[in-house]
C-alpha cells in the first residue's frame, strides 16, 4: 500500500521532501534567479527546472529551490560559478534527514553529483548488455538499479527486448 505524505496536503509549487521517496538521478535542465512563487516572501531564489517531466508515472516533477549548500554543491558539481552554466547537469536528489533550520531540525532537499553512468543506444556495449538483462529479468528494473536512461531510451530498450523476446 503506497502511504501519503502528510506534507502533501501542503500543495507547493516546489520539489519538497515528501514528493522524493528514494534519491532520484535528475538532469537539471537549467536554473533561473526567480521570485518567489509561494508569494509569501518578495525573495528571488535559484530555481532548477529538470529535463524530466515527471517524478514518476503521472505525477509531474517541480522545479527545486536551490539554497545556498545545494547552490554551493551545483557550483562543485558544474565546476563554475554561475547559474547558466550549470545547464544539463546530471544529478541525484535525495532527502537529508537532519537539515537544520533554525532550531528546528527538519527533512530536507539536498542534491550530488550523479554516480550512476548513463545509459544511451551510442554504448553499445553496455546496450546490449541492458538488453540480455532485459530480456532475462522480463524488466528494466535491475538495468536503472546500475545506470540511467532516459525515458526515450528504455521504451527503446523495451521495445528492443520484446522484438527478441518473439523471435
């Protein structure tokens, strides 16, 4: 039984912890200087949108506000200093348990450099080596336990798998 979140009933225009249930692989697509869009501050934050559209099946992802240690680790990650360079950034997002804020500990986003490699037709090594895996689980799950893949690329794989599965 999928259990809810009793943050979700706090409906934000922004990644929280409750939408993240295990550390996700995101690309960050780009990140904006931005108002605030909760309205309850004039503040502008550094705002990440993400290549990927949904955080899973049917459920769309936000953009995330990135404070000043994720900020700090997007500059480590991206290897500058400024927000338009950190553009199609492969990261992991994940919740940090012990995140003080005030005097408050509380559950918060925190993001890191990616370790998983990324998995695309060009590896074709690795391609094919997903694609026995695929056909012998009857599934992606154990291949996106070791890499990433877009979601172009494992409909692709699927699709691959199923072609040899019928010959």
């Amino acid at each position: 039984m999928e259990k809810t979140h009793y943050r979700k009933a706090f409906d934000s225009p922004y990644l929280s912890s409750a939408d993240i249930v295990e550390p996700i692989v995101l690309v960050v697509k780009y990140v904006r200087l931005e108002k605030d869009h909760t309205k309850r501050t004039q503040d502008e934050f550094n705002t990440a949108y993400f290549v990927e559209t949904e955080i899973r099946p049917g459920e769309k992802l936000k953009p995330m506000i990135l404070n000043a240690l994720n900020s700090r680790m997007m500059r480590t990650i991206a290897d500058s200093p400024f927000i338009e360079d950190w553009n199609n950034i492969q990261v992991e997002v994940f919740v940090d348990p012990n995140v003080r804020f005030g005097k408050d500990t509380v559950e918060g986003l925190r993001i890191r450099k990616s370790v998983k490699p990324t998995l695309t037709p060009a590896n074709k090594i690795m391609w094919e080596s997903a694609k026995k895996a695929c056909i012998r689980d009857g599934s992606l799950d154990k291949v996106l336990e070791r890499v990433n893949m877009s979601d172009e690329h494992q409909l692709q794989l699927i699709a691959e798998c199923e072609g040899k599965q019928n010959e």
